[in-house]
C-alpha cells in the first residue's frame, strides 16, 4: 500500500481510505484511495464531501 506523506485527517469507510492534504499550490486536495488488494483506485477531489461521496459511492471490483 502506498504511503502518502502529510495526510490528515484520515478516515476510513471499508477498505477506502479519505486523506486531506495540500498540493505543491498550498490549496487543500482531499484524496480517496481504495486499500483493497487488486482494486488500485484511487482519486483525488477538491471538497471533503465530494472525497466521501466517492468513498461512499466505491464499488471494488475485486470483490
Ligand atoms: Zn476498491
């Protein structure tokens, strides 16, 4: 599993896992990332709720 740098605020939903963190711009980035073996999916949004949405809305195509 990759290792990210500077998140925070990491939740949890399953196997998808929500970071915010900053871009190299100082703007705020909010990352859903999938930990499942074999799924690999991983996305990144602009708000926080979009990032759950996604999160919530994931359906891995491992399972
Ligand atoms: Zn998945």
């Amino acid at each position: 599993m990759m290792r990210p740098k500077r998140f925070k605020n990491v939740t949890r939903n399953g196997p998808v896992q929500i970071g915010s963190s900053y871009d190299n711009r100082g703007r705020e980035k909010h990352t859903v990332a999938c930990t499942a073996p074999r799924c690999g999916f991983s996305a990144d949004y602009d708000s926080r709720s979009a990032a759950e949405l996604a999160a919530r809305t994931h359906r891995c195509p491992a399972r």
